[in-house]
C-alpha cells in the first residue's frame, strides 16, 4: 500500500471515513482488543483515529445545522474542541505520570465533565494554555507513543482559533460551514496519513504472530463500493451534554441494533436504504427520532438528546417513597 504524503492535494469521500470508523471498531472489539494491544504503539495509533473520527462526527453536525443556526453551530464546535482537549489532556497526563513529571502531571488533570462545563471564552482560554504546553513536546516527537503528533496539536489549535472566532467576530454562517468542510477535509486526511504511514507498517508485525488478524486488518482496511447500504453514526447525550454508555439504537423496519461506548458513540452498518425512524433506549426510558432519510451509499451522522437510564430509576425510587408515606 503506498504511503500518503501529508500535503497530498488528493481528496478523501466519505468512503474513507466509513472504512476509518469500520477499522477502528474492529480493532477495538472485545474479541480483537487483546490483540490490537499486543504490539507496542499500536493500540495508541488506533485510538488516535478514534479520537479523530469523533471529532470528524462533530465537525460533521456543524455542517449539517441549519444556515440560520449560529448557536447550535457554536455548540458543536465547542463539544468538538472538548473531545480532543481531554483526549489529548488524558495522554499527557499518562505520559507524565511514567516519566515522574509531577508538575505536568497537574497540569493535565482535568475532566470532560469540567470542560462542558466551561463557558465558551473560558475553554478557549484554557485550551489555548494546555496547547501551548503541550505543543513542544509533541513537537519534539516524545508524545508519539502517546497517540500525539505534531500534525495533531495544529489540528487541536484550529478547532481552538474557530471556536474564539465564533466569541470575538461572529461570521455569516456560510462562512463558517465552508471553514468546517475544510477542517473536516484536513482532519481526514490526516487519520488517512496516520493509517498509511504508520499503522500499514506496524500491522507487518502481526503478519508471523497472528495471521488472521493481519489478514482481517486487510480485509476492514478496504474502502466500501459506493453502493453499500447506509450507515447511522450517533452521539447520544443528556441534556447536560454529558455522553450517555450502553444505549440501546434500533433503526425501525430492520433487526438492527447498536450499543453506545464509553462517550456516547455508535456505529450501526447495512442499514437498507430509504426512510427510518431511530429509537433511543436508556433502561426503562425510550424516545423515537426521526424518520430520516438514508441515501444509497451515504453515511448518516446524528447527536441524540435522550433521558438517561437513571432517571427513570430516580423517578420510580420517588414515587414510591410517597406512596409509602401514604
């Protein structure tokens, strides 16, 4: 496979973001996780792309607002500059804690929830002050087992400069969406570059320990004809913004289901093309969206707003308290 420059001018689809999210899924399955861990470096670069990809699905939702929708595109950005600030926090602070740097080790001690939390000039801030500490380093090359390049930082620091664009000099919308595209466009080309140029070369190692898993890797690494069926990305959170694990997605008309992870995500692959509601399932709650429309060859990126599981559990633990009391 021929390796990709980074400042290639090629254009990358769709495709090569359904096969991004295909692989990563894969590589971190619970049968395939063991494995994917099992060669030094590897498990970083993987879940780098992960962190890309899901920053790509809130790039994605900033495109897809409304022209009109200034706020909401605000919002996303923000959710979007969250999620690479406290995953590339969250490596830092590993980083410091096995080289017994104490100092930098507090100062990568954070939390997503403290990030949402923010007001918007005030993650900027912060943000810009933890990029700036971290971007020599990166620099410099000692992050890379960490899942953090240089090419990464640049990419943190835009998402950082538009997010303050949209608090100091409020742009027409067009504008904004077309900044977005070419974000997303740079984004994927670097998951793509990492792909190429470094896991394409670390998966030779698997090729004399485990045959079936490089020959799987092969087999998830390529791209999708542009007539597959469909596939939903979703983002499910609560009205805090806070990601909701172990939802239950069930696309209507299909036999398809799909489980939420740790911040929110899920991929749901086939679905036959045409119009689908989608159903949200938290414990006892549930709450149907939709119908949307999935186009041949398409893929569909949607954030969900759901109840989450305890609060049905909370409601029920109160209402019998009060009968009790009867």
């Amino acid at each position: 496979m021929k390796k990709i420059n980074p400042n290639t001018k090629s254009v990358f689809t769709p495709s090569h973001e359904r096969m991004l999210n295909g692989l990563v899924a894969w590589a971190l399955s619970t049968g395939m996780i063991a494995i994917t861990s099992s060669i030094a470096g590897f498990l970083a670069l993987i879940n780098l792309l992960k962190t890309n990809l899901q920053t790509l699905a809130n790039l994605h939702s900033i495109v897809q607002q409304s022209i009109t929708g200034y706020a909401s595109q605000k919002k996303a950005a923000k959710k979007a500059l969250v999620v690479m600030t406290n995953s590339f926090m969250r490596a830092t602070y590993s980083y410091a804690m096995k080289n017994n740097l104490s100092v930098l080790a507090s100062q990568m001690s954070t939390s997503r929830s403290k990030l949402n939390g923010m007001t918007y000039q005030n993650l900027v801030t912060f943000a810009q002050g933890v990029i700036n500490i971290i971007s020599p380093i990166a620099t410099a090359g000692t992050l890379a087992d960490y899942g953090i390049a240089a090419a990464d930082v640049i990419v943190w620091q835009n998402l950082c400069n538009k997010l303050n664009t949209f608090n100091t000099t409020p742009r027409n919308a067009i504008v904004n969406r077309e900044a977005s595209n070419t974000d997303i466009q740079d984004l994927l080309r670097e998951c793509m570059v990492i792909l190429s140029n470094q896991c394409d070369e670390l998966i030779y190692q698997f090729q004399s320990s485990n045959l079936t898993y490089f020959n799987a890797y092969w087999s998830n690494r390529k791209l999708d004809a542009h007539s597959v069926s469909t596939q939903l990305r979703s983002h499910c959170a609560d009205e805090l913004g806070q990601p909701i694990k172990n939802a239950e997605i069930k696309i209507s008309g299909t036999d398809l289901v799909g489980i939420t992870d740790d911040a929110g995500y899920s991929l749901i692959s086939g679905i036959p093309f045409g119009s689908h509601s989608v159903t949200i399932i938290t414990g006892t709650n549930s709450k149907t969206f939709g119908p949307f429309d999935f186009k041949k060859g398409q893929s569909l990126t949607q954030h969900f707003t759901v109840a989450p599981a305890f609060a049905s559990a909370a409601k029920s633990t109160a209402t019998k308290s009060k009968v009790t009391a009867k």
